[in-house]
C-alpha cells in the first residue's frame, strides 16, 4: 500500500546453512546504502552503475557485520521497478538478521510478506496479461497468510497481544472520556493511575519482546563463539561438539572468511557456531587483525565458549580474552585436563566452567549440559511450544512500547492529556496492526461501556 | 397536479438545522432556491437541548463559519450563555458551547432566510419526488403542487413516519405537538432507497417559577465571553476599523426582534453578546429517583419492545443510564433555561420515555425539583432514516442523480452535525446547478471531512454523533485554527466577502509574524520558542520580550502559536500520516468499477466494495473489513484500467 516507503526484508528462506539475501528497495534503497555500505574499491553504491556487483563490508562506524556482496539495480530496471539493493551475506541468518536491523534502524521498513511482489505488480512490471494469473497466486499467498495468521491468533501470543491491547484500550478511554466529555461530571482514572497502567503495559509488551527473542533463537540459532588463544584447542572443541550430531551437521564453506559456522543441535536447541581464528597478542601487526575479527565476532554473539588451557598458568592475553568477554554469556572451557590442572582457578571463581579433554572427550557430557541448562534458563519448553513471534510482532511490540514511554513523559511532564492520547493511540495502532482490530470504535465502545455518558 | 409557474435550480426539503444551511448556501452561491417546510414557524427550531456546540460539535460549527455558514452568526446573535469548554487542556480540544434563546434563535433564522436573495420561503408538506431519467425533477406537496427543479436536497429530520412514544401512549408525530410527515418514506422506498429505524428522546421541561434555585449551583459563561464567529474575534477586528454595521446586521436585528433594552452594539474591538446573558443550574438525581425507575422499568416502551429503533449510546434515557451503571447512584442534572422571554427550563440528562405519571415522580425525586411543574413531557421518536452509505461523498444519493441528503435523514442526531451535511449537500448541489466540480471534504482538512466520509463508509446502526476521538487528527483540526484551514475554500466559492477575507489574512500575518519573532529571538541562549517547549512556559511568560516589538498580542493568536509551537513534534507526526493518507485518497477509482468479476478479492470485501462503491482506494481501505490485500489487489486491477 504506502508505495513511498523503502521496504527490506531477508529475500532468501529461512532455511539452515544457506547464503542469505538482503533485498531493500524503494527511493531511499541507495542512499541508505551509501550509510552501511564501505566498498573494498570505494566509492558509494548510489554512485555505481546499474547491475553491477560489488565487494566489501556492511556496518555501522567501527561496528563491521560482515562481508557482502552488494548489488545496485536502478530503477526502472528491478524486480519491483524502483531502486533495489541487494546485499548477499555469507555469514547465515544471523548477520543477514543484524544487517536488516541495521538497515531498519535507517528508517526502511520491514517487508510485508510477499511486498516486493506486490510492488512488482503495482509499478507494470509485469504485463497485463500476466498480472491476473499472478493475482491469484498473491492472493493465494494472502490466504495462506490469512490462515498462518488464523492459526496464530488462536495462540499464546494473540491471546496476550489482545490482553495488553484491551488493557491499553481501557485507559485510552479514561484518556479520552477526559477529553470528550469534560463536563459530565465523569470521575476517570487520575494521571497517577494512568502512569502505572502504561508502566504496567510497557513491562508486559517487554515481557512479550523477549519471547519474541526467545522465538528467534529457536528458528535461527543462538549465535555462539568460540574464542581462545592458538593451539588452546578451538577446533577440537567444535570438532568434539559436532562429533555428536554429525547427522544435522550442514558446514557452510568459509569462502573468504577465516571463520567457519557450524550448526548443532543441544537438547532441541540449535546453536550456530562461530570458531573464530586463533587470538594472539595484539602488538603484532599482522594479528590486529584477527583481533579486530574477534571483537567483531564477539559484538553479535549470544554465547561465548572461551577455551584456556588447564595445564599452564593464565598468560596476558587468557586475561585479556576474558575481559573482552566479561560482558557477555559466557561459559568457560578448561581444556587439557588430562595434561594436569595448574591454571589460576581463583581467578576464574566467578564464572561457569567446564573442565574437560578434547583429546579424550572427558567432560564433554557436563559441557553439553552446562550449554544445555544455559540456554534454557528461566524457560520452560511449553512456553516454546506456544510462541510464534517474528520480526514483525516484535517490531510492532517496540514501536508500541516507544509510544507507551512518550505517553508516559509526556504525563509526567504535565502536559495536556490529547497529547498523551495521541502517543497511546500510535500504540494501540501498532498492536492494531498485530491482532488486527481498528482503534477508533474500540475505544468509544469502551468509553460507552466504562462511562455514563450524555445528558 | 398543478405546476408551481417557477423552476428553480435547488429545493430544500424541511428547514431544521441542515435544511437552513442548506438553502441558504445554496441562495448565497446564487442559485435559485426554494425552501419548504411544514410550518414556517418552527424553522431553526431547537427541538431538543437549547444550546450549540460542546467537544468536536463546536469544532464543526466554527469549521462552517469558516465557510461562510450561518450557525455560528446567528449562535452569537441569539446566546445567553458563552462558554469555551476544555480550557484546562490544550488549545486543540477546546470548544465553544453557548446556550442559547431558542426563540431568538429559531426567528432569527426564519428572519435571515425571509431576507436572503434569491431564496423563497414556502409552507407546504413535500409527499413525493418526481424523477425521469435516474434524475429527480420535481416535488409534489400535498397540496397538489408540483416545484420542478435541477436538483433536490432532503434534510426532513425525525419527521419521516415518525412515532412519538410517552410510556405506552404512542402518537404520530416528528416533534412534541407537530405531525409526522407521511408519503416521503414510501416515495424513497419506490425509488430505490433502504430506510430503517432510529429512535432519539427528549427530557420534560419545567415552569422554573416552581423551582427552588436557590439550593442549586449555578453556572455561568466565560468572561469574556468566547463568540462562535470568527468575525466577532479580537483579531479579525484589529488594525482595521471597527466591525461594519453590515457584518453585525443580524445582531442589530436580533436586538430589535426581542427588544433588548441594554446597548450591546460592540465598541472598539470587544465582542459583546446582545442578549442577557443568564446561568444554569447543576443538580443530581437521588436513591429516590433510583428507586422510582426500577419500579416502572416495565413501564418504559424501551424494555417493553415497544420501540424498536437504536437509540444512541452517548445521549441515554435517564432510565438507560441506570439499567447500565447500576452502581453509579447519582446522575448529573443541568437546568438550563430556553431562553429569556419564556420560564421554561430544559431538563438536561433526564431524556425519557417513561409514562407521564412516572416523569413526575423521577422529577419530584431531583433536588431543587420537589415541587416542580412539567410542562411538557419529555418522549422519544422513532423515525425512518436512509442508511448513508446509499451516498457520495458529496451527499448526493447513489440511486438517484442530482437529489442530496443531509442531516437526522442519514442517521446522525445533533444541530451541528445536521448543518454541517447541510452546508456540503447545498454546496454542492450548487456546483452541480453551475456545473462545476463536486467537492469532497477530506478527513486531513476538516470534522465536516471526518463526518461525511465516517457516514458514506461506515454507515450507522445508531444515531451518529461527532466526537473528537474520531478525528484522526484532532491535533490539526483545531477549532482556532477552521479559518487558516477553510475559509480560503469559502472565498473561492463566494462565501466569504472581500471584507473578511482581508481580516482573515491580517490574522494569518499576525500568527506568522508572531512564530518567527519567537524563532529568531534569544533569551539567554535560547530561542523563545525553545522556550515556550518547557511546559510551564506560556506565550504570557515571554511578553516582556515581544512587547517592545511587536505590541499587545490578541489572546487567539497567542492560543495558536503557542500551540504551534508546544507541540510540533506531535503535529509533525500527524501531518505525515496526512500525506500517507492524502495519497490513497487521491487514488480515485472509477464510478463504474467492477467488483464483482475480480476474483482476486474475498467473497466479503467484493460485496461490501460493491455496496459502498468508494471514490477512493483510501476511502476502500477505511471500509470495516476491506484488508490491506484487498486494497492491494483494487490497485493492481486499477492500474490494469
């Protein structure tokens, strides 16, 4: 429908161990790739010509995602007829994901399914012959759509997403039975209550969010890193975890990267593994780097594996490893066990280790466990069962609670309660857009039903 | 059947509120126009609560001033009681209120349409609509006389085959003491049109001899008190000679219509009302009124089955609202009075269809009311109304080509609401007269847009009343701001005179001049609009600083730029919504469009599309139940042409 807006989304399934496809277009597609993009040759992609491919890395100021393949396809020669830019990230889902949020960060908006067909249709380029043919295969999509979204209001999270829009629609009557009908001697919720309602309604819709993260983790993997110094035992690691599963194992050729990923399976969770090159002393210039890299790796991981070695004292850069680290889930390796037990276990008293021996897979059991319990941490697995959450409902989830907190300061700071309704209406519009429901006679509804209105 | 000698380009059907505006734009854009009305008398009548505006009504009521619309000129001509309501919030969602006299007002109405060229006036009762050719030509009255005309606008109110309920007393009529209007209904029904019921009420009204104000709150008006026009603002008036005697014409006669003794002729640049102002009065039902309504509940026609129509949900019975808020043990009672030649009292929030007997007792059971004589018992009306997604957006009926309906007819309740369409379908029938293009007010620009296109989108199962909650953006549609949005419009169709568009621009001057000083002036490192964002700051605060300048600042203009200014964040917001929504709403689809043969679309959204037929794919998209898919296949299938 809102054709001006640029629009994004991951083009590629969301299968295991595939090369991911970014595509974004619309007017403002090479404009916000000149913003991520930093070509290996220079230059900017609104400057390049037409169908051509180019090297080099997507990010934000220091913060490099990774290496992609960029392509610009002007318009009127693109799929959808406008501007399209189309990133190919090698790095799976997970960097494909940080790059569309990336992307959506730059004020693009997320795909509806099937968007960038529609546009194809609705800009002519296909003809007038084929687009009644190709109706029905939207429209198809739309009722299937129609009956994914069916089957998902029947659960868990439409059921909460109603509970929350209910509660918002009730103290936006309050709001507007104080705007609407001031002389009525009505008697509705005072800003204090309000306040807490909204406080109360932002916990839940973050409470929600994370479930959304939690859904995420459960189709794309949570993203793990295995760091330590050369030779301390990285691979053996990965190889020993993966020795287990060799069945589901799909390993993604490292084309250009140093890095490998692997995806394996703990306990019906799948973790994507990351075995980053080996991490030595900095001051060496050919190692910065790998370094550089490391960090990188570590800026987007969800679970860090650090291997030491058991048998020797903790050396500067173990010590420096594990500060880079110390901000993130980390779960400690004590490799080398069978080569005898030396290392400064004070120092690490704080943090969750194993000590295991790649060479004899001692301990391998308890680190898989450890993983285990980690990840599932405060979670039950019915609660998995239920949920459904993707990008969209989480996107819809964070605008509305933006909404909810301006609510909120614009309470607080005394202004006049039509502004706080407009800010608690854009949040109800986004959850609208969740469960589907229309704002504006919900709310009159509800303040007929709450209130005694009219003399 | 015998030919009236004269054609005439539009005949209004009945003079209530949308009638009068109707005709009278209509005269004023040089039409020839015929009004007809059951009784001349009661043009303009009030029929219900003596008074104009309140939230989102008022913003309606200054948009048609804003046009050139006669309801608010003839509210501060006829007012006892000025008030801006909402004055403790934002600028955007206040609203003048005025209680006004109702004779005053109505004869002051009967007086501007008796002198307004090219409109005559006549008392007859309209029983059908003559068409050839898809196109209506003609009335016939029941006095066997046919009015042939180019086009037709039917604003007939409550009256059509109305029914008139005080307990289990059923009467013809379409107001307290008037008959209902019969044939009409039957004619629509030929014609094409669906009609169903509605069903409105009405409170007794006392002698106040025999009320004891003296126990009760009174109320008074604003001081100053705010006008409804914007002519009778502080700024329109300034750097300009006072107001010509011409503009106020209708205050000088109003003054000798009702003999008012005082001198209310404005000096100087302060608008003054010309009729006494007086107070209402504030009291509360009691257990007892509690009590004697759950004892006669069976007595009341609406929970006997007697009256079948919806009533509205916002204007309850009194014995509604304790059927559903059982727990609320009081009610507010407004006493407000008719007006200042007559004792009779408006019993504001006691609207009932209780038998008579029961009305005493609720009356009897109010404080300030023990011994208070009913004068006229309050009743409700069941009337036929044509569901107005039959319409365009121009208020033109789908079935029938140059015939308009406007106000109570549509399934709306309320004075403003009734004008408002009233104003839309004169213009443009008018337009049509002339054969120039249709105009469609949009929900970006105005309430009149919000109305109009809630009406012919949605439809209605009860009586619709306008509230600012279903303005998408309340925080543009202002009523300060109706001018700067609308009266360009009004010139450019000759409804606003060279006089007062001069004025209006003096006022657009001065609210520019005002922002940019505010822009490029420090106090302490900041600008003063930085300043007035701190929510404490008010434009007052920063006089010190202007004054030198810019001299005495008029408290409208203050109201608006300071509000311009406190909350451009917000309106930023919206007005990029309004963009988004201009778009689809420029997307027009073709008259004759078929639904039917897209597949592409749902079973549900092809008929409700082929129903409502929208002009645009933004009105399709407002339609309850069309989906963002549906829309997405009408563009492609447009886009295929």
């Amino acid at each position: 429908m809102q054709m001006d807006e640029t629009i994004a989304a991951i083009a590629t399934p969301l299968g295991m161990g595939s090369l991911s496809v970014v595509r974004m277009s619309g007017k403002m597609a090479l404009p916000v790739a000149d913003q991520v993009f930093r070509g290996h040759k220079g230059g900017k992609p609104s400057k390049y010509r037409t169908h051509t491919l180019h090297h080099g890395l997507v990010g934000e100021g220091r913060d490099v995602i990774e290496e992609v393949l960029l392509a610009v396809m002007r318009a009127p020669h693109s799929y959808t007829m406008e501007d399209v830019v189309e990133f190919s990230c090698h790095g799976g889902l997970v960097s494909a994901k940080r790059l569309l949020d990336l992307l959506l960060s730059k004020g693009v908006r997320l795909a509806h399914p099937g968007e960038f067909t529609r546009r194809a249709f609705l800009n002519g380029r296909i003809d007038l012959t084929q687009a009644e043919a190709v109706m029905d295969v939207i429209s198809a999509q739309t009722e299937g759509a129609h009956t994914a979204a069916v089957a998902q209001l029947q659960g868990h999270l439409y059921r909460k997403i109603e509970q929350v829009y209910e509660h918002l629609t009730n103290v936006l009557s309050h709001v507007e039975a104080h705007v609407d009908f001031p002389d009525e001697g009505l008697t509705p919720d005072t800003r204090e209550t309000v306040i807490s309602h909204l406080r109360d309604a932002i916990e839940f819709e973050q409470q929600l969010s994370r479930t959304a993260r939690d859904g995420h983790v459960l189709r794309e993997g949570v993203r793990t890193v295995i760091v330590g110094k050369p030779n301390v035992g990285k691979s053996s690691l990965l190889n020993a975890l993966l020795r287990h599963d060799r069945a589901i194992v799909s390993p993604i050729p490292g084309t250009t990267r140093d890095t490998i990923e692997e995806v394996l399976n703990i306990e019906g969770l799948p973790l994507r593994i990351v075995d980053t090159a080996g991490f030595r002393d900095a001051e060496d210039p050919v190692e910065r780097e790998g370094v550089l890299r490391t960090r990188a790796q570590l800026l987007g991981a969800e679970l860090v594996l650090l291997v030491l070695d058991s048998s020797k004292r903790l050396e500067k850069v173990d010590r420096d490893l594990l500060a880079l680290c110390k901000e993130k889930p980390l779960i400690v390796v004590l490799n080398k066990r069978d080569q005898g037990q030396i290392i400064d276990s004070q120092y690490l008293r704080d943090m969750t280790t194993v000590s295991a021996s790649m060479k004899n897979g001692e301990g391998l059991d308890r680190l898989r466990e450890t993983i285990s319990s980690h990840l599932w941490q405060g979670r039950s697995r019915e609660s998995f069962r239920e949920i459904f959450v993707n990008t969209r409902h989480h996107e819809a989830l964070q605008r509305s609670s933006k909404a909810l907190q301006q609510a909120m300061d614009a309470l607080k700071a005394g202004k006049s309660l039509e502004y706080v309704a407009a800010d608690l209406r854009q949040a109800l519009h986004s959850l609208g857009e969740v469960n589907g429901r229309s704002v504006t006679e919900d709310v009159l509804d509800r303040i007929f039903s709450n209130f005694c209105v009219g003399k | 059947m015998q030919a009236h000698p004269k054609k005439f380009d539009i005949i209004v059907v009945g003079a209530g509120h949308a009638g009068i505006e109707a005709a009278l734009v209509a005269a004023r854009m040089k039409c020839q126009a015929l009004l007809i009305t059951m009784d001349l008398d009661t043009i303009g009548k009030m029929s219900c609560n003596p008074a104009i505006g309140g939230l989102a009504k008022g913003h309606m009521v200054r948009e048609l001033d804003a046009l050139g619309g006669q309801m608010g000129l003839t509210t501060d001509m006829t007012g006892i009681q000025f008030r801006m309501l909402n004055r403790k919030k934002g600028p955007a969602v206040w609203a003048p209120r005025t209680q006004c006299d109702k004779k005053a007002y109505q004869f002051a109405m009967k007086a501007i349409c008796e002198r307004q060229s090219n409109l005559q006036l006549f008392q007859a009762q309209a029983v059908s609509l003559v068409v050839d050719g898809g196109k209506v030509v003609a009335v016939d009255t029941s006095l066997q006389v046919r009015f042939q005309t180019q086009t037709v606008i039917l604003t007939t109110g409550t009256f059509l085959s109305a029914v008139l309920h005080v307990g289990s007393n059923t009467t013809d009529g379409g107001r307290g003491g008037e008959p209902s209007a019969h044939g009409l209904s039957a004619s629509l029904r030929d014609l094409g049109f669906e009609l169903r019921r509605l069903k409105t009420g009405t409170p007794p009204r006392l002698n106040q001899k025999t009320i004891r104000f003296d126990e009760l709150q009174p109320q008074y008006g604003d001081t100053p008190p705010p006008p409804f026009s914007f002519i009778h603002e502080t700024s329109y008036a300034l750097n300009d000679a006072p107001l010509p005697d011409s503009t106020l014409g209708g205050t000088e006669s109003a003054r000798k219509l009702f003999h008012v003794e005082q001198s209310a002729v404005p000096t100087g640049n302060t608008w003054q009302p010309s009729l006494p102002q007086l107070p209402c009065h504030l009291t509360y039902t009691t257990d007892r009124t509690a009590k004697v309504i759950r004892d006669n509940l069976h007595r009341s026609p609406l929970y006997s089955g007697q009256i079948k129509g919806t009533g509205p949900r916002y204007c309850p019975s009194i014995e509604d609202k304790y059927v559903k808020f059982p727990d609320k043990a009081t009610h507010q009672i407004f006493l407000e009075p008719e007006g200042g030649q007559t004792e009779e009292i408006y019993v504001n929030g006691s609207s009932t269809s209780l038998p008579f007997d029961v009305q005493i007792e609720i009356i009897h059971s109010i404080r300030g009311l023990e011994e208070a004589e009913i004068i006229r018992p309050g009743y409700a009306v069941e009337y036929d109304f044509a569901p107005p997604t039959q319409l365009h957006p121009t208020l033109e009926t789908k079935p029938i080509q140059n015939l308009y309906f406007a106000g109570q007819l549509n399934g709306t309740t309320g004075y403003e609401e009734a004008a408002a369409q009233g104003f839309v379908a004169g213009l443009n029938a008018a337009l049509r007269v002339q054969e120039k293009p249709s105009i469609t007010f949009s929900r970006t620009q105005s309430y009149l847009g919000v109305l109009i296109d809630d009406l012919v989108t949605k439809g209605t199962d009860e009586p619709y009343r306008m509230f600012t909650s279903r303005a998408e953006f309340r925080l543009l549609l202002r009523q300060d701001n109706a001018d700067e949005r609308l009266t360009p419009l009004g010139k450019q169709w000759g409804l606003i005179d060279d006089d007062r568009f001069r004025r209006f621009e003096n006022k657009c001057r001065r609210i520019a001049e005002l922002t940019s000083f505010l822009q490029t002036h420090r106090h302490q490192g900041q600008t003063l609009d930085q300043w007035l964002r701190h929510p404490e700051i008010q434009v007052e605060s920063l006089l010190p600083h202007i004054l030198p300048t810019l001299g005495p600042i008029p408290d409208d203009i203050r109201a608006t730029v300071e509000m311009n200014i406190k909350y451009e964040a917000y309106v930023k917001r919206d007005l990029l919504h309004v963009e988004r929504m201009k778009k689809l709403d420029d997307q027009i689809i073709p008259a004759q469009f078929d639904y039917q043969s897209l597949r592409a679309l749902r079973r549900e959204s092809r008929d409700k599309l082929h129903a409502i037929r929208p002009h645009t794919i933004g009105q399709a998209s407002r339609i309850s139940g069309v989906t963002p898919a549906d829309v997405a296949v009408l563009l492609v299938a447009l886009k295929r042409g």
